[in-house]
C-alpha cells in the first residue's frame, strides 16, 4: 500500500491478491486500486477511484474488473451525506453501483447511526439490485471500529429478496 499527500491532494494506491479472504494463486489473480481525492480534514470531500484486477473465481478461474467511480461527502454538524457512483465491466458485462449514506453522530464521533442505499447494475440482467440498510456504528479509537446493521433487499436481480443482520469488528494495528 501507498498512501501520502500532495499539494492538498490525498492518494492511495493498493495492491491485493484478489482472491478475497484466502491466499489463492491458481489463476494468478489481483486487484489494484487507486484513490485520488481532496483532504479529508475539511467539511466535504471529493475523490477519483480507479480499480482493475483479474478476481479469482474457483477452479482456477479468474474474472476481469474494472470501475471507475465517483464519490463526495459532506459534514452539516453532526451530519454526514456521503455517496458514490461507479462504472465499469465485470469481464464484458456492464457493472454500474451507486451508494448513498446518511450518518448521525452522537458523543465525540464515537457513535454513529446510518442509512444506506445500494444500487447494482448490470447490463446482462433484466432486473438490478437494490439493499437498503439501517445500522449503528461505534468506534472508541482508530483502532477498534464494530458494525451493526439491518440490511433488506428491495431487488435481488429478479431472484427472492434478502433479509440480514450482519455484524462486523474490524481491528487496525
């Protein structure tokens, strides 16, 4: 990973394997992302994201990606707009996503409430894929960050809606 600042612009650069939460070689897979975008320590913030990568499939198989997105966000005391639209392929299919997010902020930034909109396109599907969450966020320091949150599907791609409580903790050393 790279990761700096330049002339009031921030950047980071990473390298993956691309084969998700196991180490897979078969198929040589990767994911290189680059982020461009304006300093994090003002009220808002744009940034340029660019992603390219051959993702590992099973079997040794392996499938081309590539986006190009577009994301902002906005402070308005405790609250935060933010949101993303991207573009690209999955191998020669059409993959367009959108987000959009709400936050609440109580106490001193360690609790956080939202509402998120996720929208996924892709060009060989009749019908896309739409999930609506709601969920809680607490993050005592820079280290330690646990999620929460009630997702539902309003569209599944033509198939059954999903429902999930998912939780997360993620641990940064």
């Amino acid at each position: 990973m790279l990761d700096g600042a330049a002339r009031k612009m921030k950047y980071d650069v990473t390298l993956t394997r691309g084969s998700g939460n196991e180490w897979r070689n078969d198929g040589d897979p990767y994911l290189l992302t680059a982020r461009f975008s304006t300093e994090m320590n003002h009220w808002y913030n744009l940034g340029l994201t660019v992603v390219q990568g051959e993702l590992w499939q099973g079997s040794g198989l392996t499938s081309k990606r590539d986006r190009v997105a577009v994301d902002g966000r906005i402070d308005i005391k405790r609250w935060t707009l933010k949101g993303q639209i991207s573009n690209g392929h999955n191998g020669p299919v059409d993959a367009r996503r959108s987000l959009l997010e709400v936050e609440w902020t109580y106490g001193y930034s360690e609790w956080t409430a939202y509402l998120q909109r996720f929208v996924f396109e892709l060009g060989n599907q009749k019908f896309d894929q739409e999930t609506h969450s709601l969920g809680v966020r607490f993050e005592p320091t820079n280290h330690l960050q646990v999620d929460v949150d009630y997702s539902k599907d309003a569209s599944n791609f033509g198939r059954p809606n999903r429902e999930m409580l998912r939780a997360q903790i993620r641990v940064r050393l």
